[in-house]
C-alpha cells in the first residue's frame, strides 16, 4: 500500500511537471512562432532545469507534438466533446438547433479569452505543411470539430469545409493586418454562426 501510494505521488508529480513545461512551450510557440520552440526555451518559460524539459520530450519532434496537443486541448476542444455529447443527448430535440450560435460564442472566445494559445495552434497547423509527424495531431484536431458540426450539416464532407471556413474566419481575426471588421469578435460570432446555418440541409 505505501509504494502504491509512493507511486502514485510520484505520477501525479510527472503529470503537472509536463502541464508546467506544455504551458510554457504554448507561451513559446503564441509569442514567438513555432521556430522559437526549443527544449532551451521551455526551460526557461518554465523555470526548470534543460534536463527536465528532455526527460519528458527526448527529442524536438516529442516536444512538437505534445504542444500542438496541448494547445488544442487549452482552446476548448473538452467543451466541443461537452457540446457532441449534448447534440446527441436522447430527448434534447432542440440541443442541434443551438450549435451555430454555441461555435459563433466559441469561436469569439478563441480571439479573446484564448488568443494566445489559439495563435500557437495555428502556428502548428502550418508546420503540419512543412512536418509530416504533425499531420496526423492536425487531423485529429479538424476531425473532432467535424464530428461536432456533421450532424447539422447532414455530412462528412460538408462538415470538414464548415471546418475549414471556421478556421479560415479565426484566422482572419487574428491576423493584426485584417481589416478592423475581421478582428470583432462580435463579427466573428455573427460570421460562424452564419456559416454554419447556410449548410444545413434543407428539409
């Protein structure tokens, strides 16, 4: 029982020392672009040792792939899971009708309360061009809001271009050269939401 417990402690501690170190590589990649990440800079974003940083991300592609990860977890994609579950919830016959204007709000909270971290997602979505290790973490990423979106939109297909027009409009509004309009997270909200209703199937 006491090395269960010994063992216990000490997982519990590896856990939140990865938390530490993936939020500071979020901060790395948010602020400085994904280039800038390096076992060196989550270190000192960190305030721990190197060593510490490669016990648990050995190599710079680890490292990638768990912030990227981390990144999409820190943007909500727990409270799309929540949203899914709800959407299919037996006897919640109106719970579809709220989803554009629910990723319209989400949507606007990215641009907002969740900038930082919603910039170092898209930081890693366009190294997923250049870095095929990647790829498959961004496909899991467009896939989940797929999944969210495909019971409105009556199809996969359907839903993965919401999805990329989704991402297309966040992106607008974080880019500091959009025109004032694109940066609102009210316009963004009203655009997503908007979006979403024009590709529901007629019925």
């Amino acid at each position: 029982m006491a090395t269960h417990k010994v063992t216990d402690g000490r997982l519990a501690r590896g856990e939140a020392r990865k938390v530490l170190l993936l939020d500071a590589a979020v901060r790395v990649v948010g602020e400085q672009g994904v280039g800038a990440l390096t076992h060196r800079a989550v270190a000192a974003g960190a305030a721990v040792s190197l060593a510490s940083v490669t016990y648990h991300y050995p190599s710079i592609d680890d490292l990638r792939r768990a912030t990227f990860e981390h990144a999409g977890s820190r943007i909500g994609l727990d409270f799309l899971d929540l949203v899914v579950q709800i959407a299919e919830e037996p006897g919640v016959p109106h719970a579809l009708d709220a989803l554009p204007d629910l990723c319209g709000d989400f949507t606007a909270h990215l641009v907002t309360e969740r900038r930082t971290d919603t910039i170092a997602v898209f930081e890693m979505i366009v190294a997923a061009g250049h870095d095929p290790e990647l790829g498959p973490v961004k496909g899991l990423l467009d896939q989940r809001l797929a999944r969210l979106l495909m019971p409105y939109v009556g199809s996969e297909a359907a839903a993965l271009t919401v999805t990329a027009a989704m991402q297309g409009l966040v992106l607008s509004a974080l880019s500091s050269v959009a025109p004032d309009r694109a940066r609102d997270p009210e316009w963004l909200r009203g655009a997503v939401s908007d979006l979403i209703r024009r590709y529901r199937p007629a019925t």
